[in-house]
C-alpha cells in the first residue's frame, strides 16, 4: 500500500483547482477579497447559507478559505454527492486541505477502490465482540467520570464532557494498560485537534499548527513502537485490533497504515461525540420533561444504579435514540461536508466542471421548513417510524451517507446510551431559567460560553 497524501496525488496527477472562471454561470457571490465570505460563514454557517439560498438558489458559487467552491444544499443534493453513484466526488480531495498534514491517509482521505479495501479492512474492529469489550470500557469510565463532575453549584458542562471523552478513548481505544505515557499522548492529540482547524496553516514555532506537527511526531512514534507488542498479545481495544487487523489474503496491514488509521479514528471520534452528548445534555436540561421520559425508559431495564449497561439492551432505548437523533438534527457535529469533484458533473441543470471544490450542508437540510416543520423546537418524537415515514433517505445525514459513511456510527450511539444511563440515573440536569448559551457551529458545534449547567443528585 502506498503512503502518497491527497495533495501530493494532486500535483502529481496535475488535478485542477477550478477558480472563479469556470463558475461564472453558477449564481452566487465571492465575497470581499482575500477572505471571499468566510468570516460570515464562521460568525453563523445556517444563517449565511439560508441567505445565500433565497438570493440565488440550491446551488450557488461561494468562496472561502482562499477558494471559490460550490454548495448545493437540500437532501437531493446530499444524495448525489454523497452516495455518489458515478463516482465522481474525491473525498480525499474535499477533506484533504484541513486534514491532510496531521491525520493523513486516514479513511477519509482515501477515495473509491482504495478507500473500499482499507475499510474493509478495519470494519473488523466494528464488529459485535469488540463492540462489547468497548462497552466495557465506557461503562467503568463514564461512572467514574460522572461520580466526580460537582453537584449543586454550576459547572461548565463542554469541557468537563470533552475531558471525559478523551478519558474514555484512552481507554477503549488505546487500553487501560497504556500506563504513564498516556497523558503525554492525550496531550500531543490535543494539540493535533487544534491544529486541524488552526488559521494558520504553516508549522511556524509557537502557533497551533507548530504544536500539532510535534504532537503528531510524538503519537506516530509511540504507536510505532507499540505495534509489534499488540500483535502479539490480546487485547481487545481498537488499537489492538487494528494492529491485528488483515488485508483480504489474509496478511497484515502495515505499521504506517495502523498509524494513520488509528490517528484518524481519533480525530474522527473525539470531537463529534463531544459535541453531540453536549447537545444532547443541553436539550435534556432546557427540556426537562425529556429528561423524565428518558429516566423512565432507562429504569424499565431493570437495573440497579451503578451496573454496566449491558449490551444487550441497547436496542432497548428508542426514546433515548430520538432524543440523541433530534439533538444531532438541531447540531449536526459536521455541519458541512466538503468532497471535489473528479469530473464534469451536471445538478439542477447546472453545469459543473472538474476539480471544483463542492460541499453539502447537513446544517441547512436539519433546518429545511419543509422537511422539518419547526426547525428550532426540540421534538424527538420526528423520529418515530411513522413521522420518518415517507421523508427523504438523505433529509437527515449527521453521519453522512454512501461509501464514507461514518464508520463509528454505531460506537457513537453506544457511547450515548451509555451515558444517559449513568448521567440521568444520578442528576438532574438543570440551567437557569431563560439562559440559552450562544452556539458556534462551524467547524464543529460547541457553546462559546462551555454551558453552564447545575447537576441535582436524584437520591
Ligand atoms: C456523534 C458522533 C459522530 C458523528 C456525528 C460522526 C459523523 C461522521 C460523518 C458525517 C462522517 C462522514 C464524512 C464524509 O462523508 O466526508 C464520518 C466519517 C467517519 N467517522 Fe464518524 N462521526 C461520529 C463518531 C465517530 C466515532 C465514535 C468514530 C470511531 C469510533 C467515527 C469514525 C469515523 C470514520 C472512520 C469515518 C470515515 C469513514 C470513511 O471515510 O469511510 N466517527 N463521521
């Protein structure tokens, strides 16, 4: 398997990068020079769009970030674009840009056969029995967490979840056992995560970016020196598994790609559940009749306070399912999904030629009247099986759709449920009244003030 990047492909296919001249018949506006839209798209993402829309339309000319791209909106173009039947939309190419220099080669940034072999390859650490042993993990480390969160006075609920998911991955993804290390590990990926979406995209000493690179060097050599130890042993963590992990003649995959892989999941795992369980708490909070429904539903399982959820139960929870569902509908965690296009393409008859940058935008069609009548009130119950009925495939895509389809989709509604069972059999989570904290959503949902919650003892 080879280790070329998405821009080194790039150059060296001689990829072009459309500019505004072969967009000039799309409707749309490049902005102010230099930055084009990006700080209005930055200060409210739903907001930019759904102008953009009833000025020029679904598929409109946009520029940020230094490059005039496409965005076509709406479930029909979510369909095209992700689900991709002719193949003709780079994912690598779209994600490569923001992701390319610290989580390179991670599933994301690989397209079509390539990227259908490598995840096959990792769906392994997917399956039901890793699965459980994962459970496990949460289970032990979301109880500990909680137990120590403050009750009765206000806590800032964003970061104390952001630690605990960290926490949480330290251990079912990389292993109780990782031992002193760890925290020097936790730290270099925090730095890679900031560096993703730094400004400044150079590793200059100093900046965000300087400090991703090191950390990157630091978890690459560590992983590194771990492989040959996992494979032999048999631990039942992801990185255990990925270590042990096979191609389809059965050999094994190589150091650099478990690397890379492992980096990636990640990345791609951190600050997603992050910010949906933050969503999903805030909802609970402001909307506490939820909270009672839940609390019913986690309780008719029958167990006591403090047992591990058993897997077997997941599929127990479908109020606790809509109620994620619904927070994700309002916060998608990635509002917006970039993809390139690879050849000309035709859309609602426009005419789009290669190497345009194109995105679609979970954020607007979780907001679209149309398809969501009341966009802005919580309302869990639009994910009965009756009100899905008839709704369009692609109307809802927090996990995105076609072959890059979040892999850990399922790990992120188990992480879910998990937690709303230790979480709402504990406390009671409360705000005060009126308080709506103000959510930035781009690129990734959090509220800028870090949410300020109260949590009650229940007993
Ligand atoms: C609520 C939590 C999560 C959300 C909303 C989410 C969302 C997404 C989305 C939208 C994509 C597709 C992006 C695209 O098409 O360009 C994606 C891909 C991916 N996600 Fe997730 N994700 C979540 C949690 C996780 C977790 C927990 C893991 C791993 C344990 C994970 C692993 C991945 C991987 C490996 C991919 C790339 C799949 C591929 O390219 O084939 N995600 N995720």
């Amino acid at each position: 398997m080879s280790t070329v990047t998405a821009a080194t492909r790039d150059r060296a296919e001689g990829v072009r990068t459309t500019g505004g001249s072969g967009l000039a018949r799309i409707p749309g506006q490049e902005g102010w020079p230099i930055v084009g839209n990006t700080l209005a798209v930055l200060a409210d993402p739903r907001a930019f769009a759904e102008r953009m829309v009833r000025r020029y339309g679904p598929v409109y000319r946009n520029r940020v970030f230094g490059e005039v791209s496409v965005s076509m909106v709406g479930p029909e173009a979510n369909e095209l674009v992700l689900f991709d039947a002719e193949k003709n939309f780079s994912s690598a190419r779209g994600w490569g840009a923001i992701l390319d220099r610290l989580f390179p080669r991670g599933l994301m940034l690989l397209d079509f056969d390539e990227h259908r072999l490598h995840r096959r390859a990792l769906s392994v650490a997917f399956k039901a029995g890793p699965m459980k042993s994962y459970l496990g993990q949460l289970n032990a480390g979301i109880a500990a967490g909680i137990a120590q969160w403050p009750r009765g006075r206000e806590m800032p609920f964003y970061p104390a979840v952001k630690q605990l998911t960290l926490d949480l991955a330290a251990t079912s993804f990389l292993g109780a056992e990782f031992g002193p290390d760890m925290e020097a590990i936790k730290r270099a990926f925090m730095d890679m995560l900031a560096a993703s979406i730094a400004v400044v995209r150079k590793p200059l000493p100093g900046t965000k970016m300087g400090r991703g690179v090191k950390g990157r060097a630091l978890v690459v050599d560590y992983f590194s020196r771990q492989i040959r130890q996992r494979r032999d042993g048999t631990g039942e963590d992801l990185f255990s598994q990925l270590c042990r992990a096979t191609w389809e003649d059965g050999s094994l995959l190589s150091p650099q790609d478990v690397v890379d892989h492992m980096s990636f999941l990640m990345l791609a795992a951190h600050d997603t559940l992050t910010s949906s369980l933050t969503s999903l708490t805030y909802r609970l909070a402001a909307h506490p009749e939820w909270q009672t429904k839940l609390r019913g539903e986690l309780h008719g399982l029958g167990l006591n306070t403090g047992e591990p959820l058993p897997f077997d139960k997941l599929d127990d929870l479908p109020l606790t399912e809509m109620a994620f569902k619904e927070a994700m509908r309002m916060a998608p965690p990635v509002p917006s999904i970039p993809r390139r296009a690879v050849r000309d393409f035709e859309f609602r008859g426009f005419h789009i030629p290669g190497g345009t940058g194109v995105e679609v935008n979970p954020l607007y069609t979780h907001h679209m009247p149309n398809l969501w009548p009341e966009p802005d009130r919580y309302d869990p119950l639009r994910f009965t099986d009756e009100a899905s009925r008839g709704r369009h495939k692609f109307a809802y895509v927090p996990f995105g759709g076609g072959a890059h389809m979040c892999l850990g989709l399922h790990f992120a509604y188990m992480q879910a449920k998990c937690f709303a069972w230790h979480f709402l059999d504990n406390v009671r989570v409360g705000i005060a009244p009126g308080y709506a904290p103000e959510w930035r959503m781009w690129p990734i949902p959090f509220p800028r003030d870090g949410l300020k919650v109260i949590l009650t003892p229940i007993r």
